[in-house]
C-alpha cells in the first residue's frame, strides 16, 4: 500500500493493528507477542493498551511483550519465526501458539475464544484454524487466527520469504479443524487501498449498530 498499513486509521486514535490487538486484549489469551519493525515508536501500542486499561477496570491483564523482527520486510516468514523464537525463549516447553494479524481489524474476541474452546476439545490434532467459505469451491480457506501446535513448530521455523501458516495446512502428516466465524467480516484483512476503503465504511455502519 506504499506505507505501513497496520498504522492506518479507520477513524481518530483507532489504528488496524490497535484494533487487532484489542481483540487479544479481551479474549481469554493470557500471553501476547507483538512483533514489530525497528523503527515502530510504539505509540500506537501504548495508546491501545492505555484504551484498554481504561475500561479492563481491575482485573488480571494479559502480559504483553514485544518481539523487534529486522527482517519483517522480507516477508511474513520472518515475523512469525521472530515472534516464536522470542515465545520460546521464556516458554521453552510451550505446547501451542495463536498467529494473528495486525491487518484484520474486525477480528472478534469470540472467534478467538471459540478457537481456543475447539482446540481443547480436539486433543491430537496439530491446528486449529479459521475458515473462510469461498464462492465455487467445497473446500473453506483455512488462515488466522489458527493455533498450531508444538509439533509444526519446526516446520514454522522453516517458512521462507512471505510464505504463512497456511501452507503447512496443506501437509498431510499435520491434522487439524476449522472453526466459521460468525461474520465474515472477522477475518477481513486490509491489503489495498480498496481494502481500506471497505473497512472505514464498514467501522462506520458498526458504530450504528449494522454488521
């Protein structure tokens, strides 16, 4: 789009990836990892965990760190190895991870927690993933939120260029389930100028109570 996308505004003070994170932010998620340029000032950050703190009230907050991925430009392989590296570098038995994008502004909470209630219920599958109904085809597209297990870990960690999780839900030794969102408009991901477009129209019929 010729700038960083995650910093634009749907409207005064609410960036894409300020909504994203306040998805997280109000789900059941405990640990969240921020992967972000060099050059990111954190303002956007800090403006929506103050956003948040100031109607979380008192209760337990998620912990949020922030992981800097030098090589994000390169493709979307980098951020997600970044990401994990630094999760494991304090959570070296971790079990599971969420992957998330900061350009899918309507993403919900429920459908988060949804895919946190699947994955407990299905032990011995490697993912949990998003699906998305497209238009002539049987199959749904599987994307993030997905939660992957320890066992693809490694495969994660070999991702090149802008390859994403989606391509290790195509390798048949891993198996996994999807989960629907209620609206389609949860996993709406911003990626032209059009895009944009759509979704300040689309921020502005929520604000009137229209999905």
């Amino acid at each position: 789009m010729g700038f960083r996308k995650q910093l634009l505004e749907l409207e005064k003070g609410q960036p894409l990836a300020g909504m994203a994170l306040h998805a997280l932010l109000t789900s059941r998620l405990k640990e969240i990892v921020v992967v972000v340029r060099p050059e990111d000032d954190l303002q956007w950050l800090q403006h929506s965990l103050g956003q948040y703190k100031s109607t979380a009230g008192s209760g337990e907050w998620p912990d949020v760190h922030v992981a800097v991925c030098s090589r994000s430009p390169e493709g979307m392989s980098h951020s997600i190895r970044s990401g994990l590296l630094h999760l494991l570098s304090f959570r070296p038995q971790l079990e599971e991870v969420m992957v998330t994008l900061a350009d899918q502004p309507f993403l919900s909470a429920a459908l988060i927690n949804r895919l946190t209630d699947y994955w407990a219920s299905q032990p011995g599958i490697d993912y949990a993933a998003a699906a998305l109904k497209v238009d002539g085809s049987s199959e749904p597209l599987l994307m993030p939120p997905a939660i992957l297990g320890s066992t693809m870990f490694v495969e994660l960690l070999r991702l090149e260029g802008d390859e994403g999780a989606r391509k290790l839900f195509k390798m048949s030794r891993f198996k996994g389930g999807a989960v629907e969102p209620f609206s389609r408009m949860c996993l709406f991901d911003v990626d032209t100028p059009e895009d944009a477009d759509l979704a300040k129209i689309h921020y502005r019929l929520m604000g009137r109570g229209v999905r």
